[in-house]
C-alpha cells in the first residue's frame, strides 16, 4: 500500500509538470510525458494511452480558461478542431498506405521553414484579424492526419502556422493549439482503448496532476512577454524537430 501511494503520489508530480506545460505553451504534454513515463518503466504503447488520457484533462480546463480570459476565438478553433478530428480519423489508412519516413520527412521540412519564418516574424501583434474558416478547416485535416499518423502532437504543428500563415498573435495561437489538443486526445483516446492500451488509474492520476497546475500555465502565458513566449515557442519546436529527425534515422 506504501508502495502504491508512492507511486501514486509520482504519477500526480508528473501530471503537475505535464499540465504547466501544456497551459503555458498549448501543447497537450505527451512530449514530456511519454519519455518520462518510458524511463519509469512502461511500454511506450501505454505511455502514450496513459499521456493521450491526461490530454483530455489539462486540454478542456485549459481551453475553458483561456476562453474565459478571451485569447481563444471559439468559432475558429472549433473550425480547426473538427479538421483535426477528421484527419485524425484516417490516420490509420495513412499508416497503412504511406511510408513513414516520407511522412516525417514531409513534417520535418514543413517545421524547417516554420523555425525560420517564426524566427524573423514580429511576435506583437498587428491588429484584429479574420481567419478564414475553409484554411483552417484544412490545415487541421492535414495536421490531423500526417502528425498523429507518426506520433506527433499536432498542436507544435498547428501554431507557427496560424503565427506565421494566418496572422494570429502568439498568444491566441497558443490557446487555439491547446484547443485543438481536444479533438486529437478524444480520436487518439477512442483508438487506444479500442486497442486496451489505456491504463485508466495511472492515467487520471497524471489528469488530476495537470488539472491543478494547468491553471498556473495559462495564468502565466497571459501575462509574459511575447518576445520571451515566441522563445519558448521557438525552442519547443527545435525540440520537437530533434526529435523527428531522431525518428527519422532511428
């Protein structure tokens, strides 16, 4: 019982770290997750079940707390959302029909040019802007698709191309790509338990985890510096790209 509680009390820490992440950068934390929860020992497929269940919770809380705070225009986000939704959907057929490493090569070039463009674009922002609903469908079905087909959050994928295509300011970027989480952990989590490899129990304690530090995240991204969240935006994504180009090689 000693054992169990403190291991319990460990998956709750996790989600504590997952869950800042994910409200301060509007990532849904399966990148920080995954490896951790590897190192402690799990298979990597219940890794991700695990990761992919504390996603629904830090996602929807943080979501809610930033359309409390006004950084996330619904009627878009829904919008991407529901693209996300639908690639996500056909992710298998593409698993089944596409190479891989094409995959990820493509992703891999698409965030080259995102890092580099990102790097030189102005982080203030200049004035209201008016997306465009059939763009941003698109972009999620292709987000959806190709990034979860090789295990990539989608969210690192969706924001420098809202910053740097679609004109969002930084800020409502980040909120729109923690939303966007939403609809790719709901489709990730109705595969995975389909395929029972989701560990309920240490899944809701890392959930319960990212409930309470989730918060402390979206509190934080509001009110620093853009130039300083462009940075960690920025390094996210370089992280992000080792990684790829990692898989890439592997």
């Amino acid at each position: 019982m000693e054992i169990l509680s403190v291991a319990s009390i460990g998956y709750v820490c996790l989600g504590l770290f997952v869950g800042f992440l994910s409200g301060f950068l509007g990532i849904g934390g399966g990148a920080a997750a995954v490896p951790i929860l590897v190192f402690l020992g799990f298979d990597v497929k219940y890794a991700i079940g695990v990761s992919v269940l504390q996603m629904m919770f830090s996602s929807v809380y943080g979501s809610l707390l930033n359309l409390k705070n006004k950084t996330l225009d619904l009627k878009p986000a829904l919008v991407l959302g529901s693209g996300g939704f639908c690639g996500a959907s056909a992710s298998g057929f593409i698993v089944a029909s596409v190479p891989s490493k094409f995959l990820l090569l493509t992703l891999i070039c698409i965030q080259i040019f995102n890092v580099i463009k990102l790097f030189f674009k102005n982080p203030e922002p200049k004035g209201a802007h008016n997306p465009s609903l059939v763009p941003l469908f698109f972009v999620g079905l292709f987000v959806g698709a190709v990034a979860i087909s090789v295990g990539i959050g989608g969210s690192v994928i969706i924001m420098p191309v809202l910053i740097n295509f679609l004109n969002y300011d930084i800020k409502k970027a980040i909120s729109t790509g923690l939303f966007f989480v939403i609809f790719s952990s709901i489709s990730g989590f109705i595969s995975l338990t389909l395929q029972g490899l989701v560990q309920y129990e240490v899944g809701v304690l890392v959930g319960i985890g990212s409930l309470i530090s989730v918060r402390f995240g979206v509190a934080l991204a509001q009110k620093i510096d853009r130039a300083i969240q462009k940075r960690c935006l920025l390094a996210l994504i370089c992280t992000t790209l080792i990684i790829m180009i990692n898989k890439l090689f592997a």
